[in-house]
C-alpha cells in the first residue's frame, strides 16, 4: 500500500483508526499482539553456555587442567578434584561477574529507550516508542527522534533530517498533503517521516503505517549492527597492562620451577606447583572485576538521578575540571512566575503565587484596573495568544504542560481574565513560526472575526526591538526614536537586574490574505507593546554544589540565552560570579575567534544571550586550555557542542532525543547539583578501582616472591598447589570485589580534578603494590622458616603455618589498601561489605584448618596458640611496619 499516495481520509479508513481520538488500549494490545512490538532485532546474543565455558579458555587455566589431569592419573585424585573443583569455583565466578556487568550494561540501555507521544482513547500520552502500533496517532515537536513510520497528517513548520536513512544531510520540508507520483524515493515523500530520523525544526503529527522491521529502518537494520564498543579507557589499560603483568608472572613462575628443580625438587612437583602459581598470580579476573565496579557505580549514579550512558565517561567524569551548565531548568527551577510588566514607561506588579491563575495587578500601592489600560491589556492577551503551554489543576496545585515561559504568560493572562476558548473565538491560527534559541523569538499569524490579521511575536527583549519601527506609548503608535529605544533599554535593564527574565510582546497589522511565508518576512516593522519579566528562583541546592565544585578544583561556567544582567544577577547569587571574573555576550563571542576565546576563557564565568553553536566554540576554547569539560544542553542545536564536549550531558525531563544520544550522561532531574554527585561519584568508582588493583597486585606480587625466596634459598614448597589456588580464589576474590563497594573518602571532592593522562600506577601506587607484596612475601616466609627450623620432621605443620600467615597478611592489607594516606586514617568498620567478606575469608581459612574431612585435601594441621601468635606477628608487619613509618614521618 502506498500511503504518501492516498488521502489522509483514505489512511484513516486503510489503517482503521480514528485521527480525533486514536486507538484504544484495548486495540492497541491486540494489535501488538499481530504485529509485534516496535523495535529492530538485535544481533544474537551470546549463549549463557558459552560464556560460561569461555571463563576456562584461558591459556594458564587449561595448562593447570591438564596437569591435574596428569597427576590424577598419577594417583593424587584428592588434589586433582580439589583443584578442579577449584577451577570451576572460580569459572563460575568469572561467569556470575560477566553476566552481571552485561546485564547491568543491558539496563543501561533499555533505560535510554527512547519514548514517543501517542494519541489513545483521546489523550496524548507519553510511552515507550516499542509499544507503538500501526493505526496510533504520534506526536513529536523540534529535537524528537519519529518513533515509527508515519504518514503525516499535521505539520506546522516541520522540517526532518533525513541522513540516517537517505545519505542527505539537509533537513526536508515536509507536508501533510497526498502526494501525486507513484514511485518515490524515500526522500522525496515528503508526506512521510520515518522511522530514527529527527525532527529539527516546527512540530507535526502523523499516523504510524508501519513499525518495528517493517518500516524503512527496519529494512536496513542489518546494516546499522554496530556494536559500539564500550570500553572505558582505564578497560584499555588494564588489558595492556595485563599483557606485561602475564608475562612477568610466567617469567617469575618460570624462574620458581627452576630454582625449584635446581634445589632438589623434583619436576612434577615444581611443574604443578609453577602452574598453580601462575594461575594464581596472572590477575585475569581484573577486567571483568573492573567493569563489575564501574557497573554498579553507575547503578549508584541513577539514584542519584544520573544515567551513564557511556561507560567510559565515569573515569571521565572524574578528570573534569569545568562545567558549562545552562542556567533555565539546570541551575535555576525552570518555575517562571510573571511579577512584573512594563509599558509605555510605567511598571506594574503582578501579585499571586506559583501558577495559581488568580492574583492583582498593581502600580505602586493603587491596584490596576487592566480593563481601563488598553496596551497591558494587548500584552497580556498576546502573550497568551502566540503561546502552547497548558494549565491543569491537579488537587490544589496547578500544573504547567509545555514550556514553563509560556506557562508564565499564560497565568499573568489568566489573572487579567483572558481564557483560552474566549481567544479562539475571536481568533483563528493562519500561521506559526516556532521558537528557536537562535532567534530568541516566537511568531502567529492570527485572523479576527472581522477579518483582519496580525501577526503577533514574542521574545527576548533586546531583539524585538531591532525588529520594531514603533512602539504603543499612552496608547498611540509611537516612532521607535533612538530616544524610545533607550527608555526600552533602561526599563529591560530594570526588571533584568532584578534577577527578572524578560519576554517582549509585539505585533503588526497586514493586509488580509497576505501570504507570509517566512519568519524574516514576518518578524519585522513590528509595534513594540511592553515587557513581562517573571522571576526563575535559583534551585536552593545549587549553591552549595558550585561551592563543592570549587572546593573540587572544578570551575562552574554558567552558559545562557537569557540578558545578560539576568545572568549576572542569579550567577552572583549562586557564587558563580565573583569579583573577579567575567562576563562575555553574544556578540562579543561573536566577534571572537577560538584563539581569541581561549586568550580570557580561563577569567569568564558567565556567557549570556549566546546561541547553540557559541557553545560549541566554548567546548573548544576550554579543551584547547587543557581542560575537561562537561557541557549541558538540551535542544536540537546542542547536539554538536554536547558531542565535543568530554562529557556531554544532556536533560532528561527538558531534554530532546537528539541532544539525549549526542550525551554521555542523562540528568533525570534537569539539576545542576545532580551533576556535581556524578562527578564525586565518578571520582570515588575509581579510587575504588585502584583500591582492589592495588590490593590483587600486592597480593600477587606476595604470592611469588614466597614461592621464588624459598626456592632461591633451597627451602621446601612453603605454600603447596591447592593453597595457592585457595588464596587465588578466597582472600583474593570476596575483600577484591568489596574493595569496589568502598565509600569514598572524606577527601575525594578536595583535592583538584585528576589528570586524564595518568597511568594506572599514578601516585605512589606502584611503589605500594611492590613494597607491601614484598613485605607480605617476606613475613610468610620468615614464618614459614621459623616454623620448619623449630620442627623439620613436620612439613605439613610449617606450610600450615605460612598459608595462614599469608591469609592473614592479606587481610589486614586489605584495610589498608582503603586509603591514599595509612589504614590508621579510616574507620575499618566504614565498609561493612569489606568486614563481612574479610570475616568469610577468615572463617573458610579457619574451615580447611580445622575440618578435618579437608586437612588432607588443603594440606593443613590445627596450629597451637604459639604457631598463632607467630602468624599474627608476621601478618601484621606488612601493613602496620609501613603504616608505623607513614605516622613517624607525619609527625616529623
Ligand atoms: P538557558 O540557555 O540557560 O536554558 P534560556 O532558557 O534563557 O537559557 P533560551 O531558551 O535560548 O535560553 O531563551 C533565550 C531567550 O529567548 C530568553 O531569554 C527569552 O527572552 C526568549 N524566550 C525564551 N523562551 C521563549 C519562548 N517560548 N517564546 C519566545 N521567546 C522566548
């Protein structure tokens, strides 16, 4: 069925809907039921079978499986089961780790679905795009991504990128009329919006003919399985990383099964032993531990109203060092209330709180008759005239669906009398021209019941006026003299620096049948009425978190199309303006090239009246200075400048589809302050990070140099195999994985932004990594040698002796691995996942010590009260020998 072919009656009747009240509920669902839901399929997953099995894949791990197999078939059927049993222990850890960090990535992504507006049972309500069906009524205004394919059959200015589907980059103008050729190219029905593509200017309205694989989209689905890849830089790191780690190890492992052999153990044993350590020492598990802690990072970050949507921009995150915030709705409530008008060089005052469309009109102390002042009149009912925004009631409170600037104007008219249905009757809509933040202006085109038509425009105040030639002054049209202008300027400048938000109304007259078919043509020789000015108040948590901000070494840019001396007043407010920074315009930015930009951008802390693209010259001018920028935004036009930008973030509530996919990071509460918890948080996920990488290197790093020492020094195994494997996986494993649950540290929002250049091993913690591993391998082996000197005969006694030592060493280390400074300088009991996990491991060290159905199988003997005092005397010197060192040198 061609639908750009047929009348809109026709797709009606075709589609079996209803275009006033659309379908019910009821149809809906059982529509889906014969068409499925709208979505393209996904590429095949990976099986839960095959992951799991490719945990075993590794290198080491099948080396280690076929040596036990070996000594399985030697006789050692204890050691060979317990090690496998080992083996597929960790291989279901690995797999539980995998699966959470996929699962979790999953829920990322349904969470940024996009959402659509569907007419059903006549309302217009909002919905997940997946639930569309042909036959629905959609809705979608400048900045929606079309959630189907829809045959249009409503537009006003509607204008669609088409790129994604056609290779054109030049938005089509579209029309809701039945087009007459037969065969066209998709880019060429211009009745038609499809499926992913994005609306960029105007609004329209459309029923859906086709959805899910059955749309354009859906028909070049295949082509567009790009999986982006989602590894974070520091994921690209460890990967390096863990090449050079591996073959260090090897090296070493190989080192130890020479030395071994060298000093009188026999082969098979220095092989099983080599390969044990091996597995034990290579950190294979680090990735997936790593994306496990990003993960559930960024599933703390969304109760805190932040949505990651690209996990490498939680290390980002931490690196940022300034954040351009918009100031309406993110810094501000975005809760506009008109409180003051002006006209013909008097100023009035609106009473009445919040959107409760009752409240005075008053000039000084006399109250305002609006019926007896012809120009206030004309404003407000203007004002309400060229405007969307509706009002509801909802118990007491009155709601605001639209934009909230145009709700304010709605309740200052509303107050003087005017209603909605009383305006329709005495006008009728020719002509739109929408609101762009570009132009700063909104225009109609409106005919009276006498036939007459005006157009009426609204917008920021400045550049009505260069768009007026005369101005209503005691109710006459006056010439706009350069006089009149700057008694206009001085009264913008008034209300502005108040802290007031200012919207100009004016109009024209045209002759009737006038054709106007663009803005230009209609937003000029206008008559200049007065002025509204409504207060924004700033978000009462936002000052602290610019504060915090500072204290964080991160600068807040306040980034706005508002007047300048509105931006100043509520930057001043919130600390974003101090005494000594600046303030750039408009058109002083315009003036300027990037390199220009970048000579003061370090001083500025406020842009005002700037357009969508200065953003992007901001984004640059900062970079260019070396520093790490988020930057907000939330319309169409943003979309390039929240691209560049190292975090792009983007509104959840105002925000459109476009500048939601161009982001990096969703603020579900449009709230500035809700931007500073995600960078402490992104801070905090990695020092947690280098918490546990420290933690497993030194662990490591103990493991063998117990093992070479020994061996070095003609000693027997001080460890055997399947100790080995049980540390691997118990000491190393449960205090790893809490280490990535640790809270942050009092400090974290007090020391300046990290670099993004920074290595892993960045501040002192190689040095960490290598002295405690030292440390810990040295004490177990003095242990052990004390041990095994006391008593030779008794082997098992001494290994018994150092195991637990070697436990124990590293689960007092693991304290200390919470912070930068010593384990004295944190509450051990701050993290109660890492007490619990400690516990556990102590507890199943504790098991095969002392069960004696498992001292065969671990190799151990119940230790006496002396053996303990010499574990815990040799545990303790790693971390508190150090610690005791840290506290010395501080008090120096
Ligand atoms: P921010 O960039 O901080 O969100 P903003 O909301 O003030 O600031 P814009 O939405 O670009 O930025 O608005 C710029 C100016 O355009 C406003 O100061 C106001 O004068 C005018 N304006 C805003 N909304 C409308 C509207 N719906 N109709 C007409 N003019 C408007």
């Amino acid at each position: 069925m061609k639908f750009h072919g047929m009348e809109k009656k026709e797709v009606e009747k075709a589609l079996n809907t209803d275009y006033m009240v659309g379908l019910s509920e009821a149809d809906a669902v059982n529509r889906i039921k014969q068409h499925g839901f709208n979505e393209l399929e996904e590429g095949e997953k990976q099986s839960a079978l095959i992951l799991f099995f490719s945990q075993f894949k590794d290198f080491m791990v099948l080396v280690l499986l076929a040596a036990t197999l070996i000594s399985g078939l030697l006789g050692e059927y204890i050691d060979a089961i317990a090690i496998i049993a080992i083996v597929i222990i960790n291989g279901f850890l690995g797999f539980f780790q995998e699966r959470k960090a996929e699962r979790s990535l999953h829920a990322l992504k349904e969470l940024s679905a996009p959402q659509v507006y569907v007419l059903r049972d006549g309302n217009w309500i909002k919905t997940a795009s997946r639930e569309v069906v042909p036959g629905d009524i959609l809705r979608f205004t400048s900045g929606d991504r079309i959630g189907a394919d829809v045959r249009l059959i409503e537009i006003n200015s509607l204008e669609i990128e088409e790129s994604a589907l056609t290779g054109e980059s030049l938005p089509v103008q579209k029309t809701d009329n039945k087009l007459q050729e037969e065969n066209l190219g998709l880019g060429d029905m211009q009745n038609m919006a499809f499926m992913g593509t994005m609306v960029t200017r105007g609004s329209g309205v459309g029923v859906v003919v086709g959805t899910g694989m059955k749309t354009a989209m859906g028909q070049i689905a295949d082509l567009l399985q790009n999986a982006e890849t989602m590894e974070t830089p520091l994921q690209r790191r460890l990967e390096q990383l863990g090449k050079i780690l591996i073959t260090a190890a090897l090296l070493l492992t190989v080192l130890v099964v020479i030395a071994g052999v060298f000093g009188g153990h026999d082969l098979y044993t220095m092989f099983l032993a080599g390969v044990s350590l091996a597995v034990a020492a290579i950190p294979e598990g680090l990735p997936a531990i790593v994306t496990v802690a990003l993960s559930l990072g960024v599933q703390r970050m969304i109760k805190q109203k932040a949505i990651v949507r690209k996990l490498p921009a939680v290390e980002t995150l931490g690196c940022a060092s300034v954040i351009c915030s918009d100031k309406t709705g993110t810094l501000t409530q975005n809760k506009m209330t008109v409180t003051h008008l002006w006209s013909g060089g008097e100023v009035s005052q609106v009473g009445g709180v919040g959107y409760e469309p009752r409240g005075e009109f008053y000039r000084g102390d006399h109250k305002v008759s609006i019926k007896e002042e012809k120009a206030l009149q004309q404003m407000l009912m203007f004002g309400m005239l060229c405007n969307h925004s509706e009002i509801t009631q909802k118990g007491s409170e009155y709601v605001i669906d639209g934009d909230p600037t145009e709700g304010a104007l709605l309740v200052s008219a509303l107050k003087a009398g005017f209603t909605r249905d009383q305006l329709h009757k005495q006008f009728e809509l020719v002509k739109e021209f929408p609101f762009d933040s570009a132009r700063k202006m909104m225009s109609v085109v409106v005919k009276d019941t006498n036939g007459r038509q005006f157009i009426v425009t609204k917008g920021a105040p400045d550049v009505l006026i260069s768009k007026s030639e005369s101005i209503l002054w005691e109710n006459r049209r006056q010439f706009m003299s350069r006089d009149m202008e700057g008694k206009v300027k001085d009264a913008i400048e008034g209300l502005a620096s108040q802290a007031l938000r200012t919207i100009a109304i004016a109009y024209r007259e045209v002759s009737p049948g006038t054709l106007i078919l663009d803005e230009r043509e209609a937003e000029k020789d206008l008559t200049f009425i007065g002025l509204q000015g409504m207060i924004d108040p700033p978000r009462p948590e936002v000052k602290h978190a610019v504060k915090e901000c500072k204290e964080a070494g991160i600068k807040t840019v306040m980034i706005t199309g508002d007047h300048i001396i509105t931006a100043k007043a509520i930057a001043k407010q919130l600390g974003i303006l101090t005494p000594k920074s600046k303030v750039l315009d408009g058109n002083a930015l315009n003036e300027m090239s990037v390199e220009d930009l970048e000579e003061v951008v370090d001083d500025v802390s406020v842009f005002a009246r700037v357009s969508p693209e200065h953003k992007l010259k901001i984004v640059k001018a900062l970079q260019s200075r070396g520093h790490i920028v988020a930057m907000t935004g939330d319309g169409v036009n943003d979309a390039p400048a929240i691209k560049a930008a190292d975090i792009g973030v983007a509104m959840g509530i105002t925000g459109t589809d476009v500048a939601k996919e161009a982001s990096a990071l969703v603020l579900l509460d449009d709230n500035f302050a809700t931007i500073k918890a995600a960078i402490k948080e992104g801070r905090n996920i990695y020092e947690n990070i280098r918490k546990f990488i420290r933690y497993l290197l030194a662990s490591n790093v103990g493991e063998i140099l117990v093992m070479l020492f020994a061996m070095l020094l003609a000693l027997p195994l001080p460890l055997v195999p399947i100790q080995i494997l049980w540390v691997n996986l118990v000491t190393d494993g449960l205090p790893a994985m809490a280490l990535g649950l640790d809270k942050p540290e009092e400090n974290v929002m007090k020391r300046g932004p990290r670099s993004p250049k920074e290595g892993v091993f960045a501040r002192g913690l190689g040095w960490k990594v290598i002295s405690r591993g030292f440390l810990i391998g040295t004490s177990t082996l003095l242990a052990f040698i004390i041990s095994y000197n006391e008593n030779p005969n008794d082997l098992i006694h001494a290994q018994t002796v150092a195991f637990a030592t070697l436990v124990l060493a590293q689960l007092i280390h693991v304290f200390d691995c919470r912070s930068e400074k010593s384990v004295f300088s944190r509450n051990p009991f701050g993290n109660m996942y890492l007490v619990w996990a400690v516990i556990s491991s102590l507890a199943l060290m504790l098991v095969v010590m002392y069960y004696p159905p498992l001292q065969p199988i671990f190799h151990t003997v119940p230790l006496a009260l002396r053996d303990w005092l010499l574990v815990i005397g040799f545990a303790s010197i790693p971390t508190f020998l150090l610690a005791g060192s840290f506290l010395a040198s501080k008090n120096k």
